[in-house]
C-alpha cells in the first residue's frame, strides 16, 4: 500500500460544558490520501498539533521510523554476502580491543566508492548497525512461542 499522501489541516472545536468553562476552537492535522481522500490517520481521532508531526508518525508507522535509502542498504547489505563476511571479520578482529567502538564511518565509504547505489555511507552503516540485513532471516527463524497456561499451586 504505498499511496501518495498528504497533511491536511482541519478546524476542531469544542464546546462550552458549563458556566465555568469556555468555547474554543484549534488547528489539527490528519494524514489524507491524494487519490482517493480517505483518511489514514488522525492520531485516534485527536489529530496531531502540528503537520511536522503528522509527517514524522506517518513516517514512522510506513518506515519503522528510518528512510527508505536506510532499507535499500539492508536489502544491498543481504545481496553482497562478501561485504558482509568482511563487516563481520572487522567486527571479530577487533573484539576484545577495548578502544573499538564498532565499524567506521569511512570503512562504508570505501565499501560504496565503486559502486552506484542509491544510498549513502551514512545509510549503510545504519542498516549495519541495526540489523536491517536479518530481518527476513528473524522472521523465519523465530517460530512465535505459544502461551502455556501455568496451573495453580495447592
């Protein structure tokens, strides 16, 4: 479902309960779908206060909270098994050295200088640093685990 989106901005008033409180009015947003206007969210119905933030929710409820170049890496990073053996034996290397503090920016650099990709060092290395090359292997491995009912002591 990869649908053109929009913020649309909307008008939410509320009215006045008692002698004591008053009637006023405030600016929500809701993510819209160009084509077809439907509503895809609206924060359970609030809205969200401001459109950046309608934006960054809607990204993060599509993405997982990274941009798409961050998942093209992963999915490069599974392709190219040689520059995951090389990562990994960096890694392994270096283990017990107490200054490594995990793969360099300029060694992803280096990995991507050749080659034309559509993301960058920076995407990479993030796509390494969070595991996004496992997750179809997680997802096959890790069978759900069924909820036993524990019976009673007596």
């Amino acid at each position: 479902m990869d649908s053109k989106y929009s913020v649309q901005a909307y008008s939410n008033q509320h009215d006045s309960e008692d002698s004591y409180d008053f009637a006023y009015s405030e600016t929500r947003y809701r993510i819209v779908d160009t084509e077809t206007g439907e509503i895809l969210d609206d924060a359970q119905g609030y809205g969200y206060k401001t459109a950046q933030k309608a934006h960054t929710a809607w990204n993060f409820k599509k993405n997982g909270g990274y941009p798409h170049s961050v998942f093209d890496a992963g999915k490069w990073l599974e392709q190219n098994k040689d520059v995951l053996h090389e990562l990994s034996d960096i890694c392994e290397i270096n283990f017990k050295n107490p200054e490594f503090k995990g793969v360099s920016l300029t060694v992803f650099e280096e990995i991507i200088a050749g080659q034309e990709v559509a993301f960058t060092a920076k995407d990479l290395k993030k796509a390494w640093d969070k595991g996004l090359y496992l997750r179809k292997e997680r997802e096959k491995s890790s069978p759900r685990r069924k909820k036993r009912k524990r019976s009673r002591r007596k």
